[in-house]
C-alpha cells in the first residue's frame, strides 16, 4: 500500500512530527487528492503557538489544492456539483456550511452555526483513513469537499491565496465592496492585505494606500507591485502622521473603505480613525485573540461608522476569487512572488518558523522534486 508523509502537530512543546502514513482507497462518498501544494497560514501559527487551542494531535493545513487521484463510490461531483475525475486540480475546503441553520438560511453561510462541527482536518492520523489535514502528500477527504480550479488557473497563482483572497471577497461583499473612485486603506501587509490591494485597484478605488511594516520590505514593494498607490510604514511613522497622509489624499475627509488584516488590536483602532463619516472598516483579521483595543466608541456615533466582521468564506467566494485571479493574469508575475518560501512536507517545521518570523510572505508545502 502507498504510503504519505505527513506533518503531524503533536502538541504545542513537540511542535510537528513527520509521519509515513497508508494512503487508504477512498471509502464510498470520499476521495484521495495528492499534494501540488498546501499554504502555511497566520491561523497555523497560532494554532502551533497554542493561541488557538485544538487538542493534538491532528495534521494542520487548511488551505491546499492537489491532484485527484482515486474517487471513492457515489456521485463524483465537487462541492459546486461539477464533475470530477482522476487528474483534476481541486482545492479542498475542510469546512462546509449546513445549509439549514438561521445563518445559512439568511445570507451568512460563511458563519454557519454549525460550521466547526464539519472541520475536517482536527482527527486523529492514527485512525483511519488518517491523512485529513493539508501538511500532509495525500489527503484523503469527503468528495464534496472537492472544489475544481477553472481550467487555464496556475495552481501556483491560486495558492498564493487560496485561504486570504476568499477571505478578502467575504469581507469586501459584506462592506458593500469597493465602489469606483473610493479611497481604500489597507491595513497589513500579508496575504490578506496584498490580496485587498490587488482587489481594490482592479475594482476601481481613486487610491489603495497601504499600511504595513517593513520588517519585510519585500511586502511594502509587492504592495506597490500590486497597485498600492502609497505605502506607509508603520516602524517609520506614527499613526497621526498616517491619519495625515491618508487625509491629504482624499481631501481631509478620510477613506471610505479600510480593509484590515493585519490581526493586532491597534489595527482596529487605526482602521476606525482613517474613515471618513460613514466609513466602512472590514475587519478581517483578528483571527486569534491578542488583547484588546483601546477606541472611542463617541467615533462611531458621531461619524455614523460602519464596521463589518467577517470570518471563514464559503466555495462560492473562493469561486469568485479564482474568477478574479484568472482575470488579472497580468499580475500573475508579482502574485508568484508572494509565494517567498516552499520545502516538503519532511520539512514543514523549517517552513513553519519561515512564517512565523514574518521573513515568508507567504510559504507553501510542496510535494518532492
Ligand atoms: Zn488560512
Ligand atoms: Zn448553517
């Protein structure tokens, strides 16, 4: 029997182990899909960190695509109701909504109330069909799970962000998107913020600015890259010479959209003082819990600011956004460069501190060779 490699998380002190683990035959309903390449997201290091606490052991990854290559019985269909084949490039989606609770019947399927008891990735690898997470050569998964990639889309371009640009369409469609001739701000310079920039100028803002660290000054230039009319430097300014520099663009008023992604506290308090009055702020970046912010909630009265949460997307936003990547193939040069770091899955854990020390904009597993 094949066997995979996978990288399992066994415990915030041990971090990951790499396993060899049977690669089963797809039981009726499921399938086995081969690694191209899985992302290491802001969520994993959390995760790894122990900030969000999933009991180990369990193989992370949550953001992969990778070939079809067994199908188990039943309706070989993806999660779209396409037909799928042995050879097909899928992503995985390791989460659906049940289509039936109060969220799912009113608009916010990407909030279902019964969304994490279909997380499929949290499940023990020592028990079958044990490959369920995305740091792993093989995944063996339920088939409506299956999301196609558009034929004509790299795979490549497609993983540069697969978890942040669907997260980027959820949260845009909830703060009413990006209207032509706006002024955006983008707050955080990772996929999620880079993605946002790529969005906002390609749906016709006035100015993107973005608000990043350079840290890394790969992201302030791929932010440029990107369409970024301006970038301001967090390390190099303070948040009232950027509250400035983003009035003295939209003629002292303030934006009329801030994307945030960048996950600290402060960022939502910053996104809140570059509005104009009736603003939207889309937050979409506080994924794990790093303290709290410190606003004047008199702000939003008196500007009558709008503010949208939004977390986790379903397949429709991820189809949006491969419809989007395959619509800007211009950019695909500078996307390829947000993908900084790849190893194997043997070295996952390298790859990992890659990211975790922000030196990866964004950092993939790919399989051998
Ligand atoms: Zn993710
Ligand atoms: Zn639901």
């Amino acid at each position: 029997m094949r066997s995979a490699d996978a990288a399992v998380f066994v415990g915030c002190d041990r971090g990951l182990e790499v396993r060899s683990l049977p690669v089963l035959p797809p039981a009726e309903g499921r399938a086995v899909v081969d690694l191209v390449a899985s992302g290491v997201c802001g969520t994993d290091v959390h995760i790894l960190e122990g900030a969000i606490g999933i009991p180990a052991p369990f193989i992370p990854g949550h953001e992969f695509l990778g070939r079809v290559s067994d199908l188990g019985d039943g309706p070989h269909v993806d999660c779209l109701g396409r037909p799928v084949k042995p050879g097909d490039l899928v992503a995985v989606n390791v989460i659906e909504p049940c289509g039936s609770c109060l969220l799912c019947a009113t608009g916010g399927a990407a909030s279902c109330l019964n969304l994490m008891a279909s997380l499929s990735y949290i499940a023990d690898p020592d028990v079958a069909p044990h490959l369920h997470g995305g740091y792993a050569e093989a995944t063996n998964c339920p088939m409506r799970y299956l999301q196609l990639l558009p034929p004509g889309l790299d795979p490549m371009v497609a993983s540069a962000f697969l978890c942040a640009g669907p997260t980027v369409v959820r949260a845009m469609a909830y703060a009413g998107g990006v209207r032509s001739g706006e002024h955006v701000v983008v707050i955080g310079s990772g996929p999620v913020g880079l993605f946002g920039v790529l969005w906002a100028t390609r749906h016709g803002a006035a100015s993107v600015t973005m608000v990043g660290s350079s840290s890394n000054p790969l992201r302030l230039e791929l932010a440029r890259a990107l369409g970024a009319t301006a970038t301001l430097d967090i390390r190099a300014s303070t948040a009232a010479e950027r509250l400035d520099a983003v009035r003295a663009v939209t003629a002292g008023v303030g934006a009329d959209l801030v994307l945030e992604g960048a996950g600290a506290p402060d960022a939502f308090a910053e996104g809140l003082a570059l509005l104009r009055p009736r603003g939207r702020l889309a937050l979409a970046g506080q994924y794990s819990d790093r303290g709290a912010a410190s606003i004047a909630p008199q702000l939003l009265t008196c500007n009558a600011l709008q503010v949208f949460g939004s977390a986790q997307f379903t397949a429709e936003d991820r189809e949006a956004c491969f419809e989007f990547l395959l619509s800007v193939r211009d950019a695909w040069p500078t996307i390829l460069r947000v993908v900084t770091h790849r190893a194997t899955v043997r070295d996952a854990a390298s790859l990992m501190s890659a990211a975790r020390s922000g030196k990866a904009v964004k950092a993939l597993l790919v399989p051998e060779g």
